[in-house]
C-alpha cells in the first residue's frame, strides 16, 4: 500500500470522527435547548429528551459545562422520570456551584420521594457541604419513610449531625403525621440516654433549635452528665419552659458554664431566678454582665422591685448593672427613684442607664428630669436622655421645643432630630 493510499485513508478517518463528533454534540445541544424552552413544568418533548440525554448517558458529565437555567430546568423532567438515573443525577446536582440548581434539584427529590432515600442517605455520609445540606432539607420534607434510614445513620460519626437535624425537622413539620412526628422525636431523645456522647451532642442542639416540648425533662437529666451540659443548657434556654429554671440555677457558679447559663435563663425569663442572679451584679466580667443585665431585663418587674436595693451599693459595677437592668420595664413607681439617680448619682453611666430608664412611651412624668439631664457635662448623659425623649413621643418634643427656645444656642435635643417620626405631627409651641 502506497503512501497516498495511506494518508487518504487517515484523511477519511478523521473526516468521519470529526463529523461524527459534531453530529453527537448537535444532538446534545438539541437536546439541551429543547430542555431549555421549557416553562414552568416539565412536557412531553422535554421528558423525552431528558430520557434520550439519560440513555446516551450525557448527563450528568455534560451539565457541568450548561448555563444554570438549563442545570435547574433539567431538575422537572428528571422528577417526573424518578428512575435511578435519574435519581442519581439529581443528586449530582445537590453539590452545584451555584444556588439555583441545587434549590430545583432538592425540591426534585422530594418530589421522587421514597425512592430517593438511599442515595440521599448515601449524600450524608459522603456529600459535600452544599450537598449534605440540601439532602438534610430534603429529607427532612420527605417525612415519615425518611426515618428509619436517618435512625441508621444515626450510629454513623459522619451522618450523624444531618440525620439528626433532618429527624428534627420531621418531627416538627405541621404536614407531618402525629405517629411519625413521635418516632422522630423519640429518636432524638434516645440519642440522651446513648453512651455515644457524641451523637447525644449533636442531637441536643436539635432539640433546642426546634423547641421540642417533650425534651425538656430528658435535658434536665442531662445535666448530670458533664459531657453534655453545656449544650443541655443552650437548648433549655432555647426551649424556654420554666421547669428548667431549678436545674439552671446552680450552674451560675459555675466558672466554665455560667455565661451560657444566665443566657438560658435570659430566654426563660423566670422571676424563680432573680434570688440567684442579683447577688453577681457586682461581676467585673464584660459577657457575664451582658447576659445578666439581658436576663433581668427580660425577667422585667418582677425583678424591678430587688434590684432597687442595689441602686445604693458602694460599688460602682454593682450599680450599673441594677440601673442597666431596669431598662424596660416601664414601671410607674420607679420613677421618683430613676429620677434622683438621673440627678445625683455620681458616675456617669449610672446616670445614663437611668436616663435610658425612664424612657417610654407616654412617660410624660420624666420629661421634665429628661430635660434637665440635657445640661450633664458627660455627652453619654446626654445622648441617653435624647432616645428617652424620643421614645416618650410628641408630648416631649412641644416641651423640648418650648425648652430650648429660652436657651441660646438651643439645646442638643433640637439639634439631634430624633423625632423626626413625629415630625408630620401638628403641636402648638
């Protein structure tokens, strides 16, 4: 055989290759585009083409290099389809760069429903992030049939965290039947009792983040076991049911888990706690005194009434953190005595907080004392009795407006324009 002969037969060759490759990518991108003219549901056409795309087995190793309209689109089909394939392609998609694809392609799977579980399971274990979180949603929609795969992956360190957020969703969703949002939750309260204290800490948030009623007596038991009571406590402060209260209240002392525990106590707002928590008004620790000053606040009056006894202590911290807690609960009788602190107290931010106390709405008995504290020589005053101001409403700005106009030059309440809410109002000077 001659050389040319040789050369001419290459040429054929690579002629037919080459045209087969562009009959094979002009199918593909016929099939794609018939994909991507469809609306809102999935067709005949586009089922059709999603199948041929499933049969040359073009997808998923093509999706990549499609535009996201097309990896979203493709999700309908695909869920109409429900074969394994299918399945499998939909579940490719679950780790999408993009945010759109992996949206369609979760609805997609609970769409299928059942017999997607295995391969949603298996995204648990092995998935990446975007995947683990979209499968969690998913299976979290699927509801009842899900469970019993997500108690398996319970026993599994990698899929234990997801398995027990998906349980948790389960047994919480309103569509979720009575039956099955029992056997989730029972799973979850199981993981309490388990030598695994790993799986019971990642149980434990959920049924915090949920607010899982039934929880709150296996918690309190939970507390007994070093390992497991800093997240008992964070989930019975989230939780918010007064039984705790008791169970909370030693753990004040304690130097590790204290902060966590006036935060739980912060959401619980129990008046059983304020016996415990006013003897540490005077801790110099900044996140401590954050979360007790929150804590009170939220306790409200009930607590009103012992910390005016700490008003008069000789430590400053001490002073501070009662007046700080006073903030917000608009109470009448308090007012003679927010009134002398706004006058005599000697620190500055005692006279703040009190200034930030007796701002509310209609408190038209501290506007006087409000405009008084606007000559304070310390600017925290200051600004403290302009938001109360502000808070009190209209009343106090005819008043600051009368106020300010025989003093030159005005006043800073006129020159902070914090009524401008009620600027539209009428009001006669």
């Amino acid at each position: 055989m001659s050389v040319r002969v040789k050369w001419t037969i290459f040429i054929v060759i690579c002629v037919i290759g080459i045209a087969l490759l562009w009959y094979r990518q002009s199918v593909r991108t016929q099939l794609f585009d018939q994909i991507d003219s469809m609306g809102l549901t999935a067709q005949q056409p586009q089922i059709q083409a999603t199948r041929v795309l499933l049969e040359k087995e073009i997808i998923p190793g093509a999706l990549a290099a499609q535009p996201v309209i097309i990896r979203s689109k493709i999700t309908k089909p695909l869920a109409e389809i429900k074969t394994p394939e299918a399945v499998a392609v939909l579940v490719t998609l679950l780790g999408d760069t993009e945010d759109a694809p992996r949206r369609w392609a979760r609805n997609a799977l609970i769409k299928i429903g059942p017999p997607a579980l295995p391969e949603l399971s298996q995204v648990l274990l092995e998935g990446d992030d975007n995947s683990k979180k979209m499968a969690v949603e998913a299976l979290g929609q699927i509801g009842g049939t899900a469970v019993p795969y997500l108690r398996r992956l319970m026993a599994d360190a990698t899929g234990q965290a997801n398995a027990c957020i998906a349980l948790g969703t389960i047994g919480t969703a309103k569509t979720t039947a009575p039956e099955t949002a029992k056997e989730a939750q029972e799973a979850l309260l199981q993981a309490l009792v388990d030598p695994d204290t790993t799986l019971a800490n990642a149980a434990i948030p959920v049924l915090g983040d949920q607010q899982i009623k039934v929880a709150v007596d296996p918690l309190r038991k939970a507390l007994a076991n070093a390992a497991l009571q800093k997240t008992a406590i964070v989930a019975l402060g989230e939780i918010a049911d007064k039984r705790a209260t008791p169970d909370l209240l030693p753990f004040i002392k304690n130097a590790t888990l204290r902060i966590d525990t006036v935060r739980a106590l912060a959401q619980i707002a129990d008046p059983l706690a304020v016996p415990a928590l006013t003897p540490t008004l005077g801790d110099h620790m900044k996140d401590y005194r954050s979360a007790l000053v929150l804590a009170l606040q939220r306790i409200g009056a009930p607590a009103a009434t012992t910390l005016v006894g700490y008003l008069n202590s000789p430590d400053v911290y001490v002073r501070r953190a009662a007046m700080q807690s006073l903030r917000g609960d608009a109470v009448p009788s308090l007012i003679p005595i927010l009134r002398e602190k706004l006058a005599n107290e000697p620190d500055a931010q005692v006279r703040a907080a009190a200034a930030d106390a007796l701002g509310w709405s209609g408190n038209t008995a501290a506007i006087e004392p409000l405009l008084a504290a606007l000559k304070d020589k310390d600017g925290v005053v200051v600004d403290a009795a302009i938001g109360s101001l502000s808070e009190i409403g209209p009343g106090a700005i005819r008043r600051c407006c009368r106020f300010s106009r025989t003093r030159i030059p005005p006043l800073p309440c006129i020159a902070h324009m914090r009524w401008y809410r009620w600027a539209r109002l009428p009001f006669q000077a």
